[in-house]
C-alpha cells in the first residue's frame, strides 16, 4: 500500500526530493506548468469518511492548498464545489475529475472574486447544485512582491485587498443564509499576518484583516452553532510563489528558513482543514491552526 498522510517519516527529510528551482509564471500560474510538481495528495491523501454527506464550496481549488483540500474533502466524503479564475480551467478540470473518481459531486465554477456579484453567486450555485452548502473554505488569495512602497500601484493594492479581504466577506455573507448549525467556516490566512516580509506590504495587511475577521465572526456566529477558523500556512511550494510571489531567484532556498529547513507541500495542509471542517473541532472556534513549518507564532 503507498504511503498516505498517517505514515511516520522524519519532517525534515520528507519531500527532499521536490526542488522548487528559478522559475516564472505570467498571470495567476497553473500547477499544470509548476517545475517541479507540488504534492497535492493525488497519490496518498487517505479518506475515512469524516466528512460524509458533507456540502463544500472552496474558492482558489483549482491549484495550491485548495487544490488538495478539495482531494481530500472528497475522499472524506463530501460534494465539493470549486472556484477558480477561468485561465486556470486546465488546473480546474484536474481537481474536477480527482472528486468525481472518489464518487462524489464536482462543481465547476470559473470567474472573479473581485467581482461581488460573482463572489456571492457561487454561493447560490453551490446550494442549487448540492442542495445546501455546510462547510466554506475562503482560500484565494493574490500575492505579488514589490520591494519598494512607492511601486506599489494603487491597482494592486484594491485587487490584493478585493481578492483576499472583500472576496471573503462577500462570499461568506452569501453563506449565511444557508448555513445551518454544524457549519464551519475555514478561511486561509498566512505566516505574514503576524510575521510581515518587507517585500509583501499589502499581502501581508490583507492577511492580518482575514485574522481579525474571522476572531471577530467566530464570536458573532458561535451562538448560531456556525464555527470560524483559520488556517496560517507558512512557506508552500504553489504556482501563487511562481507567478510573482516570491523574486524568482528566491524560490530555490524557498522555505529553508524554516526550522523544519524546506518547503511545505499542499498536502501537508489538507489535513488541517479537514480537522476544522469535521465534528472533530466541535469545541474549536476563532482559532488559527499555523502549519508553517515549525516557525513561531504569537
Ligand atoms: P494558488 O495560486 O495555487 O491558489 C490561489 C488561488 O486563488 C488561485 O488558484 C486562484 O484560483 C485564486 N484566485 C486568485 N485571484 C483570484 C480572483 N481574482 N478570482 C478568483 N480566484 C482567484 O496558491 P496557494 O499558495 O495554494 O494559495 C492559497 C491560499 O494560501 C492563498 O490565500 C494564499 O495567500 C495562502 N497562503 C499561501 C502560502 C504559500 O506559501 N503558498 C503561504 C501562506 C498562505
Ligand atoms: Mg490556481
């Protein structure tokens, strides 16, 4: 039987052999042209039904840490709807047929999440097809290193702020009037919320937005039976650091400042995300599960 995420292996020396070399991607980038391939748990993410029954919607599936929690929601046992932008289709497309093969519903939903109308929209798309929506994971995100604030366009700031910030409240205001108690809301927040890199000014503000509102609303939403949590990735080996994330002459040290000395894998985050989605973290709200590595965290 292959390896799947309970098998014991040193942290340090797992993955040694995905180097994560010079590289740029134009646009939003694809796994499909990422040198080297990330894990995504295609091969070894294991399902014991954890979320059976379950309705999902993740936003940014079709790639990255969405991209592998959609494999493993669905080995889980839930129907998981994904968005995406529509450049990303050969990536979608991948994701789609990965949930199909673990006998679960797939929804397909391409467009923007800076526009409101569609962030709210994949809501009543995901409730039309499923029947009802129980488990929301706000995961896109835009993330484009400048060195120096006076080349920080006004454009990008609005469209990291849309993309990772307002996408999330529009969408999740959507949600609300479908969520029924039990639902969990799970939104991707970032190492850079409280530890900022200079080169990731308005990423890094948009992620301590995400930290806020999510403590704030786990508050608001806890006597309606609805849990709020967030996930805090560390360095992760995904077309987001290849496409302008990360200065390309970074990527081939990329993630060896971490104390486990490497770059995450997608994988290594499903794990997470299934624990706050499932019954399992009844007792857990408002709060942020760091997979970073090893690096500390306020
Ligand atoms: P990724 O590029 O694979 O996923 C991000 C996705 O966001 C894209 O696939 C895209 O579908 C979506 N997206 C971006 N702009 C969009 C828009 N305008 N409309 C619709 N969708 C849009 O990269 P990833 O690293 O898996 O990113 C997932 C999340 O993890 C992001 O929120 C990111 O900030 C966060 N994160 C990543 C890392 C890392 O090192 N990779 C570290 C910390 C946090
Ligand atoms: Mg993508």
């Amino acid at each position: 039987m292959a390896a799947d995420q309970y098998a014991f292996e040193d942290p340090t020396k797992k993955y040694a052999d995905i180097d994560t070399p010079e590289q740029y991607q134009e646009g939003s980038g694809l796994d499909a042209d990422l040198v080297e391939k990330a894990d995504r748990g295609e091969k070894s993410y294991r399902g014991t039904g954890r979320l059976e029954g379950r309705k999902a919607l993740i936003t940014g599936a079709d790639s990255g840490i969405g991209a592998a929690v959609a494999i493993a929601f669905a080995r889980e046992g839930a129907d998981v709807a994904i968005s995406y932008l529509p450049e990303e289709e050969e990536d979608a497309q991948e994701i789609v047929s990965l949930i199909q093969e673990a006998g679960r519903k797939a929804l397909a939903l391409p467009g923007d999440l800076t526009d409101s109308s569609y962030a709210k929209g994949i809501v009543e798309r995901t409730v039309e097809e499923f029947g009802g929506i129980d488990i929301l994971v706000n995961n896109a995100g835009k993330q484009q290193y400048v060195n120096d604030l006076a080349d920080l366009s006004d454009a990008q700031f609005d469209e990291t702020f849309k993309t990772n910030v307002y996408a999330m409240f529009w969408t999740t205001k959507a949600a609300l009037a479908h969520l029924k108690p039990g639902s969990t809301i799970i939104n991707t927040s970032s190492i850079q919320a409280y530890s900022p890199s200079e080169h990731l000014v308005d990423y890094a503000t948009t992620k301590a937005s995400i930290n806020a509102f999510s403590k704030a609303l786990a508050q608001q939403l806890a006597p309606k039976g609805i849990r709020v949590n967030v996930v805090a990735p560390g360095p992760i080996w995904t077309p987001l650091q290849t496409a302008g994330g990360q200065p390309s002459e970074a990527l081939p040290e990329f993630g060896e400042q971490t104390p486990l000395g490497r770059a995450g894998q997608p994988a290594e985050l499903a794990p997470a995300y299934v624990f706050l989605a499932s019954g399992e973290s009844s007792y857990v709200s408002g709060e942020t599960l760091n997979v970073n590595g090893g690096m500390p965290t306020p």
